[in-house]
C-alpha cells in the first residue's frame, strides 16, 4: 500500500510543501496579481479545462474507481472543484482504516493548488504510516483493537469561497475527532488565514469573548449541553480562556466566519466537534474589509 501512495504522489509536480504557510499566501497574492488581465488569462484556462477534460473522461473508462469517484464529485455548474483522487483502505480482525485523500482541480493558481494537494497527500501518507506503526506495536504486544477513519467534508462551495475540511475519527476505544479546515477565494486565488481578515490582534478577544457568551446561552438553553468556560464550574477544572492566532476556521455560504474546536477541545468528549458562528457586526471594527465577511 506504501507504494501506491508513492505511485500517487508521483503524479503530483515536484513542488514540495512550503514549511510556513505565510510562503503560500506571499505566493498565492503574487499569482493573483499576474493573473488580473483575464483576457489572456480565460484562454489559458479554456486550454486548462479542455486538457483537464480529457484527462477525466480518460480515468473514467479506463477506471471503475475513478469513475466511482467522479460520481461523488461536488460541481459547481460543470467544473469539478474537489473530489476523491484515492481510497485506501485497511480491513483486519483487529485493525480497519479508510483513508480518503481529497484533491483540488481548476485551479488558475498551479502553485497554491498543488502545494494544498500535496499537503493532502502527505496527511494521507502520514496517516496511513501511524496506523500500520501502531497496528505492528499492538500485535508485538499481544494484540488489541484500531480503527481509524478519514475522509473530507466541502462545507462552503459558492462563486467566491470553496472551504473544505479534513477530518480524521479514531473509531476505536475513547474515540477522538479532528478537523483541519482550508478556506480559498476563487476569484482571487488566494488562500485566506485567519489573521488575514483582521486589523490587528484585537479579533483574538473579541471572538474569544463572543464564543463564551454563546457558550453560556447554548448551556442555558439546553442542559444537555456543555462546555469547558470560565464561570460554570467542571469536574476538569480545565477553561476555555481564549482561540489561538491561527484557530481553526472557515467562512460558510452565508459570508459568517465559524470557529470550530475539535472533541475535547473546549468541551466533554460526547459533545464532539463543536463550532460557532460568530456575528460580522461583532467583527466591524477589526476588519480588514467586508470582502469575505457579510
């Protein structure tokens, strides 16, 4: 299995993974830059999309999986913008893994399009490497149970923002939940940080704040629910005090940002994943513009 995620990566350009991700953004924006006079631009990426055309309808009659895959795709119109480029999977008594490695096509901007696949890959391969470590470590020691499941989820798919999340469940025993989220605008080609849509550090506080409060009106609307903030005390003694500078996030179809926090996070196990829509107008005076953020 090793090897066909070797064989997969290779069908990749050889452009390794930038180590920062402001590399990305510098990237991203000078791309864009180049790419404002469409009219050179739209022909290059007719050529772009019939190439791409053929490529697919190629994989589809050649390859049951692939056209399973293409089946499942998320369009928009005609373009195909995320699909599964490959499944693995692993079935054992004791041990069972699927892992799906999602890909990003159509993009105008080569360079942010296949350092994000590449990325996808490398989750992937890393992934799959834990697992079969872990899955040989249990067996020298007498055995036991793993699971681990994989896969992505296209939350935000309209003309300007494509956001995709990438999750992964350990299915097995205390089962633990994970969420990566990219946020791109098309229009622009640019991949969009967190920080990047802010004056300065203010949001920090600002969204903590607001996140807090939500947290306390969910607790109090609902007793099933809760969560680990200041002033209502837990077993734990453990707080959510504030998000981190790059937190989790991505902007959903109605232009609203959402805070995601992953199980135990900021909250009991069998709360999951948990996320928050957080106001614009909260937002209004750090903004870096309204751009994104309705």
């Amino acid at each position: 299995m090793d090897n066909q995620f070797e064989r997969l990566k290779r069908q990749y350009k050889d452009i390794p993974i930038p180590d920062q991700l402001d590399f990305i953004v510098n990237q991203s924006i000078k791309q864009a830059v180049k790419s404002r006079k469409r009219k050179s631009a739209s022909r290059r990426r007719l050529t772009g999309i019939a190439a791409a055309v053929v490529i697919f309808v190629a994989g589809i009659n050649t390859n049951p999986n692939f056209a399973k895959a293409m089946s499942e795709v998320p369009v928009i119109g005609q373009l195909v913008k995320v699909l599964t480029i490959k499944e693995f999977k692993v079935e054992e008594p004791t041990a069972k893994a699927t892992l799906q490695v999602p890909a990003i096509t159509i993009l105008d901007n080569k360079s942010l399009e296949t350092a994000l696949n590449d990325k996808y890959m490398e989750e992937a391969k890393k992934l799959y490497q834990d697992f079969t470590t872990e899955m040989d470590r249990l067996k020298q020691n007498g055995g036991g149970q793993l699971g681990v499941n994989s896969g992505y989820t296209v939350k935000t798919d309209n003309d300007q923002i494509l956001a995709i999340g990438r999750y992964v469940v350990n299915t097995v025993n205390s089962s633990s939940t994970t969420f990566q989220y990219d946020t791109i605008d098309k229009k622009n080609q640019l991949l969009i940080t967190l920080p990047s849509l802010f004056k300065d550090d203010r949001y920090i506080s600002i969204i903590s704040e607001n996140i807090k409060v939500q947290m306390k009106q969910q607790m109090k609307d609902d007793p099933k629910k809760a969560y680990w903030v200041e002033g209502v005390p837990n077993q734990t003694n453990t707080y959510f005090k504030a998000i981190a500078q790059n937190q989790n996030f991505y902007i959903n179809n109605d232009g609203k940002l959402v805070i995601s926090f992953n199980k135990y996070d900021v909250a009991p196990g069998y709360m999951g994943v948990v996320e928050f829509v957080i106001p614009t107008g909260t937002l209004a005076d750090v903004l870096v513009s309204h751009a994104y953020l309705k």
